[in-house]
C-alpha cells in the first residue's frame, strides 16, 4: 500500500472528529478507556489532550509512558489508531492560546493553574481501516494497515 496515501488518509479522517478514545494502562494491567477531546493534530503527528494532574490516565502515562489514541469515524466507516509514547507537560503557552470559557468547568484554576496538564502523545505507530476507501488488507479486511515511524518517516508493516 502507498504510504502517502494511508497518511493522508489517516490525517483527513483524525482531522473531521472531534472526540476519540484515550486508552491507558493501569498498574494492574488492566486498560482504561476514555472519551477525550484532543487539540488538532500537529504536522508532526503529535497530538495534546487537555487534562487535569488528578486524572488516572495522568498517573497511568506516567507510570507507563504509553499511550492509545482510537479515532473512529461512522461515517466513513472508518478507524484510525494513534499508539505511541506520551507524556505530561505543563505548556503554559498553549494552555493561555488555546483557553475557552468551557475549560473553567473541569480546571476552575485557569490556564495558569499547574495542575492543568496536556497527555501528549507521540505516535510511533499507525493503524488504519477503512471500508470507504478500501483500505482493508487480508485477511479479508480483518487486518488493519500498520505504519510504523522510521527516523523521521514512516515504512508500512505487516504486524
């Protein structure tokens, strides 16, 4: 499959949602799911989920490193999956251009508030599925194109 075009596609579908699945792991093993609503993706693929020092996922991305990222799109009948490195930072830059009366409800401190963090993922693997765009590769489309970052780029993969 062409690389450019899973890429393109990847971006195009991540770039019409507004929510996706943040999904971390805890101590036990376990995994934990939740709907986050990130920042637009970046040039670069990293993408910045506002949240809170309190958050389990917070502790869990700090324990772990990791982090899941599943974008689901209905009506292409679509997903795409962000899997990479993550990290906590205070941005405070970030946090004061990007601030909207909303965010008050969950981080009453303000954008100045240090508790107020960003889950920044760093994706180092891509899976895609699309029916829409016959992007289903075998066996018999249950398998999703997996692109895996390669210094600077990406090469696709068959795992």
């Amino acid at each position: 499959m062409e690389i450019e075009r899973l890429l393109d596609l990847a971006r195009k579908l991540i770039d019409e949602l507004t929510f996706c699945v943040a999904v971390t792991q805890a101590e036990a093993g376990d995994l934990n799911a939740r709907v986050v609503q990130p920042l637009p993706m970046r040039d670069d693929w990293r993408v910045d989920v506002m949240t809170n020092r309190r958050c389990r996922k917070v502790r869990e991305i700090e324990s772990t490193g990791r982090m899941t990222l599943l974008y689901q799109h209905d009506a292409d009948k679509s997903y795409v999956t962000l899997v990479g490195r993550a990290e906590i930072v205070e941005d405070l830059e970030l946090k004061r251009a990007i601030w909207q009366p909303g965010h008050y409800r969950w981080n009453p401190g303000g954008p100045e508030d240090p508790a107020t963090v960003f889950a920044r993922l760093v994706p180092d693997r891509i899976e895609l599925w699309s029916a829409v765009h016959d992007v289903m590769p075998e066996p018999n489309g249950y398998s999703a194109a997996v692109l895996v970052r390669d210094g600077s780029g990406w090469s696709y993969s068959e795992t």
